[in-house]
C-alpha cells in the first residue's frame, strides 16, 4: 500500500482489491445513504412517524414542593426507566447555599439522595470549611436516575439544563455551587458552552445574583477544598 497506484499492474490490483474484500470493505464509499434492503417505501413511512410532530413539554409544577413530588413520579423524565430508584433532592428552600451535582453514583442512588456515602461526608466537612452547615443546603442533581455507560447529550442534556433552571428558579437559593463538569461542560451537543455560560443560564433563571463555584465533583470525592 501507498505506492504509485497508477501504475500497479492487474494483478496488483487484483490483490489490493481481494486485501479490502478480506478486511470487510466490499464496497466504495459513497456520499448518500444507500437503500441496503431495497426498501425505500419502508423507511420513508418510519422517518415520517419519527419526524412527526414532537410531544408537548409537560408543564413544570409551579412551587418547589410540587416539583420535588413531581421529579419523584413522574415517567417523563429523561433517562426515566421503569422501577427505576432515584435520587431525589434534600434539603431546604431559599437555602444559604444549593449543591447542583452531576449524575448520580449507584451509592448515591442507593440511598436515595444526590450525594451520598464517603462524597456525601467530604461534602458535609467542605460546607462546614465555608462556614455552612449541611441543613443549611439544598442539594439537587442534573438528573435523578444513574444510567451505566450513558453520556449526557444531545435532547436529554437540553432537558435536564431546562429542569435544572427550573429547580433553582423554585429552590431561590442564595448561593449556587456547581459539582461536576458533566452539565456544565457539554450544555450543547457540540460542547460549546463553558462552565460559566451553564451558571449564567441557572443564575438568569433564579433572577439573584449568584455567587458560585465550579469543582468537579471528583474534588468533592478527594476531599479537597473550594477556592
């Protein structure tokens, strides 16, 4: 490979042609989608039911109480299965701070809260070394449900960000802490927003001026102190 290919004889050419049909590669590439099956009909009537018109939004309940019911009952959650345990938020409203933490562990799931076990106690002295106590905080996750080897993308980002505005915009903390780099460096599919545009959008929403930090969660697990 990578001689002069214009002049390789019909044998040669042969044989680079059997080296690619051995490898798999039986065909050129081609810039449109090629109908495999032959059946075009077929996929046309599904892309048109796919592409239809999308479903409402469910209207987001209007008091922090009613959300927190809501985020416990409801199917339409992103990432929502059926049975499936969550981890639902813990604390107080217009809180003197709200952790904001990325998805949820299987441990966090466990017990049923966004953070839980060792990062839960790391979490509690971390509050305590900025002059909080833990019943002073209000704490919330992107997104209730832990779902092995899933990546936040696409449409499921875009809703759990829209939840996340709600919720701070209900909860009225005074303080917002973000945990995690998983919502607030991919907000869009082409990972081009920062960490500070994410707190821009939650700060808007809440309507306060906001002051925050933005560790990564895996600081919170190791114990170590917020700037």
């Amino acid at each position: 490979m990578g001689g002069e290919h214009d002049r390789l004889t019909a044998a040669e050419a042969a044989s680079v042609i059997g080296w690619w049909i051995e490898a798999g590669v039986d065909v050129a590439i081609q810039e449109q989608p090629r109908a495999w099956l032959g059946a075009t009909a077929a996929v046309t009537s599904v892309e048109t039911h796919t592409l239809g018109a999308p479903e409402p939004t469910p209207e987001l309940p209007a008091s922090l109480e009613a959300f927190r019911h809501w985020l416990g009952e409801t199917p339409s959650l992103p990432l929502a299965k059926a049975n499936a345990r969550r981890a639902l938020p813990i604390g107080i409203e217009a809180a003197e701070v709200m952790l904001l933490a990325d998805m949820p562990t299987p441990e966090d799931v466990a017990e049923g809260q966004p953070i839980a076990g060792p990062a839960w106690e790391l979490t509690q002295r971390m509050l305590a070394a900025i002059g909080f106590d833990s019943n002073q905080a209000y704490v919330s996750g992107l997104t209730c449900f832990h779902s092995p080897g899933t990546r936040l993308s696409g449409n499921d980002l875009e809703a759990c960000a829209t939840l996340a505005r709600r919720h701070v915009a209900l909860a009225k903390p005074k303080r917002l802490l973000l945990l995690g780099m998983h919502h607030a460096g991919h907000c869009s599919e082409s990972r081009s927003q920062s960490p500070a545009v994410m707190f821009t959008k939650l700060k808007g929403a809440c309507g306060s001026n906001l002051p925050s930090a933005v560790p990564a969660r895996s600081t919170v697990e190791q114990g170590a102190g917020v700037a």
